[in-house]
C-alpha cells in the first residue's frame, strides 16, 4: 500500500504506518483489530478458543469485502480528561453507513472521538451527532491531503461505508471487553444469568414469569433470587418456583442466594434486577405525598449494602433499578459506586420502570378515545408523577391540551389504584418481565425498522450543561445484549414546544436525582388539575422552592 499522508495542524500521520499498527484477527465474516502491544489478554484466549486466523498484513479495500463487521478493541487504558469523563462517553459505539466512523475504527491512529448524545437534543435528534472537529473529520476534504492520494482514501470509505462497526473502547473493564469481543462474533450462543434482589410482590412475580418462559425466547438460563433477610422464605420461594414446570419448555434453573451470601449475585450473573421494596406506605395513608418519596431512604440503604460486595469480585455486568423511586435510586447507586472506586460507567445501569408508564399511557388513551397511541404515541421522563405522554409525534396532529391531559393522567395512574385501597403490582411485574425479554432480544444487525429489543426505560442522559451531570431519563431505546450498551430510539421531527417541555422534565430529574429530598415537595400544587411540565412559570417556581429546601 502506497503512503498516505493525512495532515490535521501539526498532525501528520503516514498511511503505511497506520495500518501496520494494530493486530488483525479474522473469523467467520468478522474482520479483529487489536491493539500492537496485547493490553487484554482476555480478548486474546477468547480468540485463540474459537480459532480466530490470524492475518499477516491488514486488508486491501478489495479484500474488505469479504467481512461484514469489523470490531476494533481497544487498548484499555483509562485516560479520563476529569473524574466524570466516562458520563458522557460511550463505552462502546457502533456504526454502519458511515465510512468516517469505520475508517477511524479500522485505523484507530485517524480516530478523532465521538460525540455520542452529550445532550438532550442529542437524544432527540441522533443526526446532530458529529465527529468532534479533528483529522477524521477532516480526511475527506481534498484540501487536506496530499494531491494525488484522494483516491484511495476514497477507495477506503466506499469499501468500509456498508460494514457494521463496532469498537469496543477502554471505558469496557478487560472481562467486558472479551465477553463483548465472545458475543459480537457469535451471538447465537449468547445466554444471561439474572440475578432478582428483592422477594416482595413484584420480584416474586416476575422470577414466576421469567422461570415459566423459554429460555429460547428470554435468553435467561439461570435466575437467582435473593435479597431478604429470612432464610425460610428464600427457601419457600426457592420451592415455588422450582415447582413450575411447563411441559414442552426448556426453563431456566432457579437458584437460592441465602442471607449474608450476597456476593453469589455478582459471582455468577451478568444482569441484575433490583426490586427491592421497603416502607410502602398502606393504600389509602398517603395522601398528598409521593410515596416514592417516602422508600428513598431505607431502599437506598438496602441496596448499597449489597452492593458493597460488588467491587470484591469486579462485578461489569448490567444493573436494572426497579425499586422506587427508579430515576433517583439509579443515580445514586450508581454514584455511591464511583465513590468506592469501582471501575465502572453509565451503561452498566439503567432505570426500569418506563414500560409501566408507556402501558399506563396506553390505558389512559383508549379511555380518551386516542386510537393512534400505539402506533405514534411515546413517552417520556421518569416513572411517577412527571411522568410525560404525548399523543402522537407527528406536528401536524399534535395538540397541546390533549398532550397536557394524557400526561396528567399517566402519571396519576399509581394512585387511581391505591384509591382503590390496593397497591399495584401486577402490571409492573407483568412489564418488567415483558421489559426484560424484549431487552434481551436486540439484535447486532438490526434494521433501523425494526421493534426487536426496543423498550421504554431509563439510562443515563448528560445534561445540557456541560458542567451538569445529567439524569437518569426515561425514553425509548433500544438495548444491544453483547456490547451492553443502551441507544435511544426517537422519531423525528419535535415541535419545539414538546422539546421545552422534555428539557424541563430533564431537568426536573435530575434536581431530584441529586436532590432525592426534592420529592416529598408535590409539583401537583396549583389546583388546576395541571401537569407542571406544561408550564414554565410553575415549573420555574417549583424549581427554586426544590432548590431551597435542599441547599
């Protein structure tokens, strides 16, 4: 191959040396590039195991055609510019019909960083997302480079734009990176072990639901249940579920995490779901409080106290936060965790209680006669009372006081029940469940279409401000099983009134993420029967009430 100079500034990088840097792998039509120097040898037995060929010489661009996927690892080395970098970048990117972003990832010395939604519109609107301005970005101006070798990198970018892309970065713990490197290539052999923490109504359900299924269908072959403090009823929910066999189905197994054996959780599972549920407040005593509010405390306790063992055994799976308040919780374990020094970033966690706000809208709407709901309607925010439901996202049937009224009513939908003098339950155990196998289903080669592994949940979103941390933020998104990673799913186009009220029910979560004393403050004060993230004046005024009392 001919030398290419590509020049940024002072930058000048000779193409024959690029190429001749990393370590090339190849098996089945997947094209491995590993770093010069082996920084993870767990990559390197999971490609010795499944005897990966090992190239002499990087590709051509004609070569290139026959791979399909090219997965670039890379060297794991934890540079952070500042103790919170890895809240705003991915620990893993993926793209396909981009030749910038393959050609970046399969010569990782012109690879300038992503900007993977730093911001709310960036959620919103995925194409805003660029490469930051460096000598990627500037590979494809003519200007940049040295007549005459235009062409092949031309050649470079039309053999690589059709190829999925994936790179697994440094912000990935070594284990991750090889179990992610194991599953990108075969992902047909990919299976979970789950561990449920908490034994009350809704984990009980939901370890019933999940043991019934398929494991084909879930992906699930071990469910652990633990978290209670009484050894009897570890054991009696042990038989239970042990006694539900449905004939003709491949089940999962069940196994029983006893008191002070916690640490089995984060020994053998790769997803754990937190449904711990303390202090709930009887039917019918709470009135003007949100009785999220009132579990904060005590089910944060809970939950760090568990997790305290999770840094003994290097635990780098999924984290799913199904306790109340979910959106607030999540962070703050998931800060609690940095604080102890865990190697750790955002993907790894998420909120999971947007299913029950999605399905509640969805009741909400066929009482108001909204027949399209469930082919345009979306949801948004966290799960509770700044719950936000729009009707359709299309500009030109949207309407404002039809939007105000079906958020209003969603995010009431927990007390409609508890007015009744039962507690709901059923339906977000039923969700979580449906939740959980749909999360489980994405795929590594999803057409932008498809439905597959799209669910309503709650990862990490970076504020606006850069000098902001962000929230946990309920949207629709879709989950990629091998990588671990959580990628917004949003239609376009927004009205901008309907971005203004997102930016404040953003902003709403995260005060009270930081701030979880916040919550007991009832933003439904007005006596109009309004939603407060419909108005900004009321909103405002919340707002310095919050901050006030929580300074």
């Amino acid at each position: 191959m001919p030398g290419i100079e590509v020049r940024s500034g002072d930058i000048q990088l000779n193409m024959t040396d690029v190429v001749n840097t990393p370590r090339y792998r190849a098996v089945g039509n997947n094209l491995i590039l590993l770093p010069k120097t082996p920084s993870n040898p767990h990559c390197d037995r999971v490609l010795d195991r499944i005897d990966a060929a090992r190239l002499e010489r990087p590709p051509t661009p004609e070569e290139l055609d026959q791979f399909g996927t090219l997965i670039q690892v890379a060297p794991n080395q934890p540079t952070p510019a500042s103790p919170d970098e890895d809240l705003r970048v991915q620990s893993i990117y993926t793209g396909s019909g981009c030749g910038l972003v393959g050609l970046g990832t399969l010569f990782p010395e012109l690879q300038a960083g992503l900007n993977h939604f730093q911001t709310l519109t960036g959620l919103l609107f995925p194409s805003q997302v660029a490469w930051n301005h460096g000598l990627v970005a500037e590979v494809n101006q003519a200007n940049m480079l040295p007549e005459g070798n235009q062409d092949l990198i031309e050649a470079w970018l039309g053999a690589i734009e059709p190829k999925r892309v994936w790179s697994l970065t440094h912000l990935l713990s070594p284990r991750k990176q090889a179990k992610s490197l194991e599953a990108l290539i075969s992902p047909e052999s990919r299976t979970h072990r789950l561990g449920i923490i908490g034994l009350g109504d809704i984990g009980t359900f939901v370890a019933s639901m999940i043991r019934r299924a398929d494991r084909k269908d879930t992906h699930i072959n071990d469910i652990f249940i633990g978290g209670s403090r009484n050894s009897e009823k570890v054991n009696a929910q042990l038989l239970e579920l042990q006694h539900i066999n449905i004939e003709g189905v491949q089940q999962p197994n069940i196994h029983a995490v006893m008191p002070g054996e916690e640490d089995t959780f984060f020994r053998e599972c790769d997803i754990i779901l937190i449904l711990i549920a303390s202090e709930i407040p009887a039917p019918g005593s709470s009135q003007n409080i949100d009785v999220r509010s009132v579990q904060y405390a005590r089910n944060l306790e809970i939950i760090c106290e568990i997790l305290s063992k999770a840094k003994k055994h290097e635990y780098d799976g999924q984290i799913l936060m199904g306790s109340d308040p979910v959106e607030q919780l999540t962070m703050a374990m998931y800060l609690n965790m940095k604080r102890n020094g865990w190697d750790i970033n955002t993907h790894q966690f998420a909120g999971f209680g947007g299913m029950i706000n999605r399905s509640r809208a969805k009741a909400v709407a066929d009482e108001m006669g909204l027949n399209s709901f469930q082919r345009t309607g979306r949801t948004y925010g966290p799960h509770g009372k700044m719950a936000l439901a729009f009707p359709t996202h299309n500009p030109e049937e949207y309407n404002q006081r039809v939007a105000e009224l079906l958020s209003l009513r969603t995010a009431l939908g927990n007390y409609r029940i508890r007015e009744q003098g039962e507690k709901p339950y059923i339906g977000p155990s039923v969700l979580i469940s449906e939740g959980l196998t749909n999360m489980l289903h994405g795929g590594l080669n999803l057409r932008p279409s498809s439905r597959r592994g799209t669910i309503y949940a709650s990862p990490f979103l970076p504020g606006d401000d850069s000098d902001e941390l962000g929230a946990f933020f309920g949207a629709r998104v879709q989950y990629i099983p091998a990588p671990g990673v959580w990628t917004p799913r949003v239609d376009q186009p927004y009205l901008e009134q309907v971005m203004a009220v997102l930016r404040r029910a953003h902003q709403w979560t995260s005060i009270t993420s930081h701030h979880p004393d916040a919550l007991k403050h009832d933003p439904f004060t007005d006596g109009q029967n309004s939603h407060p993230a419909f108005h900004p004046f009321m909103m405002e005024e919340w707002m310095k009430l919050v901050m006030q009392k929580t300074e």
